[in-house]
C-alpha cells in the first residue's frame, strides 16, 4: 500500500510539502490554500506527518481521533 496524495482534491504530497515549507504553513493553513483535508478528511493525519517529518509517502494507514460525538467533515 502506498498512500501519497489527497484523494478528493488529487495532489500528491509530494507536491504539496515544497508549496508548505515555502510559505511556513501549518495545518489550517494548508487546508484554507490547498483544500486538502477540507472535504472528506482522511488526508489530514498524512499531512500533520508530512508538515512533522517530510515524509510524503505513506505505507499504513493512520487515523486521528476525533472528539465524542464529533464527525469527520
């Protein structure tokens, strides 16, 4: 398994990580200007990791908790 792009938007992480460190995103950030992980979500612990460690490939799937009660987007 392979995971290396926001599925709902289609841009590879590797893409993404150069756009991020050039402009000092975090996360919000990187959700308001690229739309990654404003729609279905499951793309946002790949890219808290990526802005965290420069990986942009992806061999498991990671998960982040959500609050009780609380909906993915």
């Amino acid at each position: 398994m392979r995971i290396v792009r926001c599925e709902c938007r289609r841009l590879p992480f590797d893409r993404l990580l150069p756009r991020a460190r050039a402009n000092d995103w975090d996360l919000a950030a990187l959700i308001r200007e690229t739309g990654c992980g404003a729609q279905c979500g499951l793309c946002r612990p790949y890219l808290r990791r990526m802005l965290a460690t420069g990986e942009t490939v992806f061999h498991e799937i990671l998960t982040e908790a959500l609050p009780d009660g609380a909906a993915r987007p």
